[in-house]
C-alpha cells in the first residue's frame, strides 16, 4: 500500500468496512480522445482492440480498459476515448517513462493526418452504483 493508502486507513479508522474499501480503492484513469476520420474509423477500431491496446496492456501497468464513443459529438469524424485504469500513479509514471513515446508515435505513423489526440490523467475520487448508500 502506497503511503497515501496508509494515511487514508490512518484517518478513517472506526468506520464501517464499506466506506473503507470505498476509500482505499483509489484508481487512475489515462483516458486518450481521438476524433478520427470516418472513413478511417472501423479499421482504426478493428487495430485498437486487436494490436495497440493488447500491446499497452501487456506492459503489466494497466488493470483494464474500456473503449467508448461520444454520442453527441461536435466534431466531424468519430470521436472515441479510450480509458486505461491502474491503481497507483507511479503505474501510469512508469508507464510514461519507458512506453508513452513509442506508442504515441506508432499510432501517429498509422494515421497520420487522419485523427486529434489528446490525454488526460485523472484520478478517480467516487464511484457508486444504484445500491450505493451515502
């Protein structure tokens, strides 16, 4: 357990097992939202599920992913995002130093002029379901 896990059972001894493991359960999210060209998109797709994204996942720094598109899109072209989650920051560092370069320039090679990339990192702070009771 990372120091900032320890901390979080440091503070909130005493408290039911539920909110507990709600709060130790901290998890990072790489999220990458690509506008591709239509024309590009279902082999683009096809390569995501059955290359790339195999391939970042064998690095061992992602637990899962998901693959979603943007209903209601401004763009044109398609707009996906595709979210990788870990539960620690130092995955998604490690992942960065030794692996993010050769990615991003793999796809760039692939579809050159054909897609919009950009990233975030974002930590997730509360999850729930229709069960969750505050």
């Amino acid at each position: 357990m990372d120091k900032r896990g320890q901390e979080t059972v440091q503070n909130f001894k005493g408290r039911s097992a539920d909110k507990l493991t709600k709060i130790i359960c901290i998890m990072f999210v790489y999220n990458e939202t690509i506008i591709i060209e239509e024309s590009s998109y279902v082999e683009w797709l096809e390569w995501m599920k059955t290359t790339h994204i195999p391939a970042i996942m064998a690095t061992g720094y992602f637990d899962s992913y998901k693959i979603l598109n943007v209903v209601d899109s401004p763009n044109e072209g398609v707009t996906s995002c595709v979210q990788y989650y870990t539960a620690t920051n130092e995955n998604f560092g490690k992942f960065y130093d030794e692996h993010f370069n050769k990615f991003q320039t793999i796809h760039q090679q692939r579809y050159e002029n054909k897609f919009v990339l950009y990233n975030t990192l974002m930590e997730v702070i509360d999850e729930g379901n229709s069960e969750t009771k505050n």
